[in-house]
C-alpha cells in the first residue's frame, strides 16, 4: 500500500484511474477534494463527470444579480459562471481542464431522465466509462436525499451492470445522515487540506448564501463506503406511507430491463402482515441490480427527496418497462 493510501480503498499509485461522478459543480470539491489530490501526487489520473451544469439554482443568482426573475438565458449565463468556478477549483486541486467531463443534463432533472430516458442516460454514463476506462469510480450515495445525487449512484451503477469490467465502487454521501456501516475514511495532510478549502473558495456563487452550510459540509471527514457483493439490497420496500397520503404517492422501479412507474393505489404491491410492502411477483423478473423510488406527486418547494431510493433484490422486475 502506497503512503497515504486510506485502508480499504485500492492501492493509490500510476496505475490508478479514479472517475468522480459529481452531480452539480462543488459536489467534487465537497465530496472528493482530498481523494483527488492524494490519487494526483501517487501518479494516477482523475476525470471528473459532472453531471449537470448546476444552473437551476434561483436564490443565490436572486442575491448576487439582485432580479427577481429567472429566465432562461439567466440560466444559462448562471451555468457559465459555474463553470468557471468549478474550473478554479480544479485547478486548486490539481487537475487540468482536461478532466473535466461535462454531460449537460438538466439541473434537478436526473431523476426525471433516468426515469423516462433510461436507455440513453445509461449509455452516456457508459460511454464515459469505455473513453476513461477507471479503474476506481466514487459516486453519491444512494442514500443522499438529494434527488440528483440519489439518481446518479442508480444511473452509474445500471451503467456497470452492463459492463465488462469491475472497477472498484465506492459512494460518499453529502445530503443527509451517514450511517455507521464500514467506511474508509481519508487521512490527509494539512496541505492537501488547505487545498480542498481553497478549491471550495473557488465556489463563489454557492458560498454567497450557504457558506457556513458548504464548509461545514466540506470540513467533514471524507469517507467512502464500498458497493460489492453480497448487496444490501432489501426484499421489501422501507416505505409506509399514511394510508391518507397514497393516492398522490408514485412508485417507479429502475432496473437493467428499463424504468416502471404506477401511481401507488396502482402499483402491483402485497401488503406484508407487519404493514409493509413487496413488489408483486406478478410484477416482476429477475434482471438486478434493481432500484425503487417513492415521490410525492404535488409541486412543493422542498427540493430534497423525503423517500428517496432504495435498492431491491431483483426477484421481479415490473410488466409494462416505460419506454426509454
């Protein structure tokens, strides 16, 4: 094992070829700051996917550009100055141009591609796989409740599913309450510290209104969990919602096959003598890995999924696949 190569994750050295998967610009910093830089000084190399430009993001843009109104060239020229700090911040990591890996998908809208375009969201993620060829990849965990981080760790890991080879997976989590399972935790040195705080600097627009937020966040151990076998998967579904709310409830299911989708009176579900739910068998076959997904129907502006994902065993995959 390499000096400074965390206990868990493979040997950091020339060989290593980490992908980052980061849904919005700052995620990378946030998540991964010091990973990339000691995967950097070992000689290996680092693409960074981002997954969206990260300009569907109204109130810090209200408070610097004093408007109240949004409109879509503000966006775009939003995603622009994004982009030029997130190229800072890079930089400050020790990364060239050059890795970085824009996909241009909409803000707040993965979960929505993954669900109705399933086919080409995958073998995007795909392409970038077979053109990078890591043989290390960190994605959001599938238990951050941010609806594009949850749909990223699904979307990358139908990608591998489908791959020929088996790099190495570990996720991270920044939206919501890390749990207690194995973790590898990055032991840095104060330098690559300073780094990782100077490259979230960089990120001027989110710190406008959420500074404390955003360092604290960044200030927190980086820790990765790894995905492997035998998978965690659960044959049941963690969701019991009120009986008043369920007629404005939808259940959708993601797996290799495609995504399917039912409002959840229905949905093909056996209601469990202790009250929870399973996916009919009717419903379904075994293609694996299999993700569900609980969504509230209403417009609301609480960004933040409040079910989230969960993964399946893949019993069963649901009849009538939406077309992708």
């Amino acid at each position: 094992m390499t000096r400074g190569a965390p206990l868990g994750l493979p040997v950091l050295c020339a060989q290593t070829r980490l992908l980052v998967v980061a849904p919005h610009p700052d995620d990378e910093t946030i998540a991964t700051g010091l990973l990339v830089q000691q995967v950097r000084e070992a000689g290996g190399e680092v693409c960074i996917v981002l997954l969206t430009p990260g300009d569907n993001n109204p109130w810090p843009q209200r408070w610097l550009e004093r408007r109240l109104r949004i409109d879509a060239p503000d966006r775009r020229r939003w995603a622009q100055r994004r982009g030029i700090e997130m190229q800072q911040a890079l930089e400050r990591l020790g990364l060239a141009q050059t890795s970085l890996r824009p996909l241009g998908w909409p803000d707040l809208g993965v979960s929505p591609l993954l669900l109705h375009s399933t086919g080409s969201a995958v073998a995007a993620i795909a392409q970038e796989l077979d053109r990078f060829a890591p043989n290390l990849i960190v994605v959001p965990s599938l238990l951050d409740r941010h609806p594009d981080h949850g749909a990223a760790h699904v979307v990358v890991r139908l990608a591998l599913a489908g791959h020929a080879a088996s790099p190495a997976l570990f996720t991270y989590l920044i939206h919501g309450m890390p749990g207690h399972r194995g973790f590898v935790e990055i032991q840095a040195t104060p330098a690559q510290v300073t780094n990782k705080r100077e490259a979230l600097l960089a990120h001027r627009s989110q710190l406008a209104l959420s500074g404390r937020r955003l360092h604290r966040l960044a200030d927190r151990p980086e820790r990765y969990v790894e995905i492997g076998q035998p998978s965690l998967a659960a044959d049941v579904l963690p969701w019991q919602p009120p009986r008043w709310l369920q007629p404005w409830l939808g259940l959708s299911v993601v797996n290799p096959t495609g995504a399917y989708r039912w409002a959840w009176p229905n949905a093909p579900l056996q209601r469990m003598p202790d009250g929870r739910f399973r996916l009919s068998s009717s419903a379904c076959d075994q293609s694996a890995p299999c993700f569900a997904h609980l969504s509230l129907n209403l417009p609301s502006p609480w960004i933040f999924d409040h079910w989230g994902w969960c993964e399946l065993q893949a019993s069963h995959t649901p009849v009538d696949p939406v077309a992708a």
